[in-house]
C-alpha cells in the first residue's frame, strides 16, 4: 500500500485502533507526500472531512510541519455545504410535517450528526428521505411546491410497482440540492430486507442541528447501510466507516442477536456480514465475539472484504471506473444466498425497465410493457 493510501486509511480508524494508528500517522506525515493523491483518495471515498481533522490534530500535537492549504480549503468548502444541506433538510423535514407526510431522514447529515456529532464531519452530496410509499404522492407534491422539480414524476409508477426502483431524485431550482425520496431500502433486482413498515414501527427520534428528527434503530440502520453496501458494490471507504461507527455505538447484545436474527429471516446474512467484515478488517471496528466467530467462519466474505477494500486506494480513473462497474455486479452475486435469487437478480437488472428508461421516452401508463423493448435501445444508446 502507497504512503497516501496507508494515511487515508490509517485516518479514518477509531476505536482499539486508534492510539497505534496515530504512531502510525505521525510517522507517515514527516515522509514527503504526494497531497495531490491524498486529497484525491479522501475526496474520492467520500471521507476528506475525517482525514483532516485526524490528520490535524495530529500536526497540531506533534509539532509538524501544518497540512497544505489544499486539504483546508476542501474541508471549508464541504463544511459550507454540508451546512446549508442540514438546514434544507430541516425546511424540507417542517415542510413535510405541515402537510401530514412523515418522512426519515437517513445517511447525508442525519448520520454525519448522529455518528459524529456535527454535518460537517460527513462528506455527502445529496439528502435521503425514506417516506412511506402510500405517502409518496403527497411527498411529490410538497416538493414540487417548493420548487424542485423532478425528471420523471414516479407517483403512478411505484404504485404500480411496474419500474426496477425503490427511489426518485428531485433538484432544487438552482440545481445545488438533490433530494432523493425513498419509498423501498433496495430495488426490486435485491428484494431483501426489514419491511419498511417494520423499520417505521421501530423508528426513534434523534436531533439534528438542535431539532428533533425522527431516525431508523441503530440495528436497523446498521442493516439498511449493509444492504445498501451491497447494492452499491461498497464502492466507497465512506460506507465502511458508517457501518464502523454504528458497530462502536450497538452495545446491547439483545440488538446484535435480533439484528442477526433478521438477516437471517430476510436473506441478508452474508450482506450484513460482509458490511461488518470490511468495518473490522479495515478499520478495526471491534465486534462482538459472537459476531466476531461468525465473520470469520465465512471465507468467501472474509476474502471479498479483502478485495473490496484493496479497490477503494486503486489508482486511476479508467481503472477505477471499471471496478466500479463490476463491483455493482458482482458483490451482489456473492451476497445473495441462493440460486434463485442470484437468477432473479441477473435477469432483473438486465431486462426490467427503470426510471431511467422512463425518461429516455415518456409513454403513458396503458404503454408501460413497450419500456421491455425499449430498453436494450436505451442501454445501447446511452453506452455509446
């Protein structure tokens, strides 16, 4: 591992880890750095805000030389939008409320928040709500009010559960806010998981920025960013320090057999352990010993938490790109637990149309099966 990719890495860890790490730190700092390619691999994995104030307090305790203007300026400049991004949140959060809409907020700074204490400690571009899907068309409504407008009006569609979608991407008039309304935790391609009226009925409430906001169990969001992992290919080290940071704060045993208990019910056991595999291997979040066992008996997940985690310091675009696109492929095949699902899974990503083939051409509802024939000309179009 490079110097710049063993100092990213070696930032973001906590817990027992932490005092060994910041030998390590410390010794990394007085080598002659390549901050280009560290700001590059914070910024990219989506974990910058971390690196530097580790790496500052670093500096500032040992008396070396102050970190380039460079990783100050980006830190400012996410701190700025991670900022204006909460107090959005919270408008769209009241807004919602007044029109008899409840809505969860979950990942972007709801977890910056809970998990450190302050938005600006989490790098984040867009804001998540999990609404209820009966509560869809309202949500729709109360955004578009507000001046966002949205590509393809999803309200007849995920009712009729014809698109492969679990969520709708809305932007604010001066393009500088997306909002992503969930109505499903996964798409229809990974039809696993908690059913969201059973995270609903668990949900508590937390606070952000002073306010009260309501916010899925700890359990159930350790399982929510496992599943979400997977779908995504756990493409960034951001998504591991989460899981990392919600591992150090499930201290009930209780919580950690239910939430094993679940995985098991709902098909997701391998996801959840992969999630806390790579939170272990690569951040040295501590886990109990019974999950700890369980980790370790699956050699399939522990190999392919090392391969993950080698993807997220590669170098190079092209590269990069390509691992992205086969991870998203296939850290799900290797997850999902039996054959059929593994088929459902292929065939589903590969044939049933989404939103994107909705806004490639509208056609009304009677017309929808026309998208399954639409839909390779989409993909080729759009390839090329």
């Amino acid at each position: 591992m490079r110097a710049e990719a063993e100092l990213v890495l070696c930032a973001v860890q906590s817990g027992a880890g932490a005092e060994q790490a910041n030998d390590t730190l410390g010794s990394l700092l007085q080598k002659n750095l390549d901050w280009n390619a560290v700001a590059n691999l914070a910024t990219r994995n989506g974990v910058l805000p971390l690196v530097y104030t580790r790496l500052s307090a670093i500096v500032a305790d040992r008396g070396l030389p102050p970190l380039p203007e460079q990783l100050k300026a980006l830190f400012r400049v996410n701190a700025i939008r991670s900022r204006h991004l909460a107090a959005e949140l919270l408008r769209l959060l009241n807004l919602l409320e007044s029109q008899g809409v409840a809505a969860i907020p979950f990942k972007g700074p709801a977890l910056g928040a809970l998990l450190y204490g302050d938005v600006i400690m989490r790098q984040f571009v867009d804001l998540d709500l999990l609404v209820r899907q009966s509560d869809l068309g309202r949500a729709s409504e109360v955004l578009i009010a507000a001046g966002y407008s949205t590509r393809f009006d999803c309200r007849d569609t995920s009712r009729s559960d014809f698109f492969n979608a679990h969520e709708n991407e809305f932007v604010s008039p001066e393009g500088l806010v997306t909002v992503d309304v969930h109505w499903g935790i996964t798409p229809d391609s990974l039809p696993f998981g908690p059913s969201l009226e059973r995270l609903w009925t668990r949900a508590q409430q937390s606070s952000l920025n002073g306010a009260p906001v309501r916010a899925l169990a700890l359990p159930d969001l350790v399982h929510v960013l496992c599943l979400q992992g997977c779908r995504d290919g756990w493409d960034k080290l951001a998504s591991v320090c989460s899981v990392a940071g919600l591992v150090e704060r499930v201290t009930d045993e209780r919580d950690w057999k239910a939430l094993v208990e679940e995985a098991r019910e709902y098909r997701t056991y391998r996801m959840v352990l992969l999630g806390l595999c790579l939170a272990n291997r690569w951040l040295k979040a501590p886990l109990p010993p019974a999950i700890d066992k369980m980790v370790n008996a699956d050699r399939a997940i522990t190999s392919l938490a090392q391969r993950i985690g080698a993807g997220f310091f590669t170098y190079g675009n092209t590269r990069r790109m390509v691992q992205y696109w086969v991870q998203q492929v296939v850290v799900p095949l290797k997850v999902i637990e039996t054959q059929r699902g593994r088929l459902r899974y292929c065939l589903t990503r590969a044939m049933r149309p989404t939103l994107r083939d909705g806004e490639f051409i509208r056609l009304p509802r009677p017309l929808f099966p026309l998208y399954y024939v639409l839909r390779p000309l989409r993909l080729l179009l759009t390839a090329v």
